[in-house]
C-alpha cells in the first residue's frame, strides 16, 4: 500500500532563516505531487506541483521554491522566511490516470 | 482560474438532523469534484467525490449532487453524529490542470448532542 511521509512535523522558525520541508512517497511510482498551505482557519492553497523529477509548476509567486530530486521526493524550500509563511504545510500525491489526491501529515510552521 | 466558492461558512445542528453544505466553480471545463474532512490538527481525509458524468452519489449518511448546467454541487450528510464536527472543504480540478485542486474555503460542521 502507498503511504505518505513528512517531516519534520512541526517547526518554529525566525525570521529571515532558511527553511527545507521533505515529503516521500512510498509504494507507488512516478505520482503526481503537491505542495499546498492552509493558513489557520483558511482553505489550501496550492503552492506547487509536479509530475515527473525536475519538473516543477509554481502556482503563486513568493519566496517560497520547490524541488524534486528523485521519484518520490518533493521538497520545499525558502532561502528567507517571511512572517507571512507561517501555516500548515501539506503535501499530497496522486497515480497517474486516477483522480484522487492524498494528503500526508503535514508539517506546522511558525515563523516568529 | 478556477473559483470555488463555499457556503455556509460555519453550520451547527443538533444530533440526527441534516446537514447541507454547498460549493459553486467557475470553470466549465472542471470535471473532478471532491470532498475532505479535516479534523482539528490533522490531515484532510476524502470522505467522497463525484465526477462530471454523474449527477449523484452515495455513501451510507453521505451524499454529493451536481448539476453542471448552474455549476454547483452540495454535500449532504444525513443522521448527523457528534463525530461528524470538523472542517469539511469542496475542491474541483479538471481540463488540463494535472489534478490540481482548487479548494473553497471551508465549512465548520459542528453537531451537538
């Protein structure tokens, strides 16, 4: 069965510091992935996804990027936090040729 | 880009009764249409999803309509229970989008006994 990995699963961050968020993937192959953010008591927003490695497709310019180095790694990254970052991060997967999206845990971060 | 719109924002009822919970899109060529329940701190988790070609769908206490024409489509949930309260958003995708998913804004269910 797939199953769906992040960590770390919370953080708090100051201001102007770096930041590396890691998802994988298990038991799958070649996912669709997605980074999304859900600001306390908001919707999710989709920051970013990706269909195949090295492919990448931002959806809201900030200072936020994304990465996919192997099959099943999605990682996000920022060189500066912001105040503004601060939320939830999910990220999700989803077979090709299927519709369903799948969320992992989620990582909290506070950036202070 | 896409729009989903959702409402009510908050919706509380006493234990037994229905729930309805509607979300309106703004892209024709949308053709995926989910529903997620997110529990306090957690994950959102598809409770069930409908796909253009269907006007209707069951699961047990749970429902999802759509009507294409007036690009709208609702969650019905019958029987409610107090485990029922926690956040529950609409999404679509479709057309060419990769399965990205446009979420409303949510809707905090709240069931009291």
């Amino acid at each position: 069965s797939q199953t769906i990995h992040q960590w770390p699963a919370t953080l708090v961050q100051p201001v102007g510091s770096p930041l590396s968020l890691e998802c994988t993937v298990e038991g799958t192959s070649n996912p669709n992935l997605y980074w999304y953010r859900q600001a306390a008591g908001r919707g999710l927003q989709l920051l970013f996804y990706s269909v195949g490695i090295g492919q990448i497709s931002s959806e809201v310019p900030q200072n936020l990027s994304a990465s996919r180095p192997q099959d099943r790694q999605f990682i996000l990254s920022s060189k500066k936090l912001l105040l503004s970052d601060s939320g939830f991060y999910l990220c999700a997967w989803r077979s090709w040729g299927t519709d369903t999206q799948y969320f992992g845990p989620g990582t909290r971060l506070t950036v202070l | 880009g896409e729009n989903v719109e959702q409402h009510p924002s908050t919706l509380s009822v006493q234990e037994g009764d229905s729930a309805v919970i509607k979300c309106t899109y703004s892209d024709s060529a949308s053709n995926y249409f989910p529903w997620y329940k997110q529990e306090l701190g957690k994950r959102p988790q598809l409770i069930i999803d409908i796909r253009s070609n269907v006007g209707e769908k069951k699961d047990q206490r749970i429902a999802v309509t759509l009507n294409k024409t007036a690009k709208h489509f609702s969650l019905h949930i019958t029987e409610t229970q107090p485990e029922d309260s926690a956040v529950y958003f609409c999404a679509s995708a479709g057309g060419t989008s990769y399965g990205k998913l446009t979420f409303g804004q949510g809707t905090i269910l709240t069931v009291h006994p």
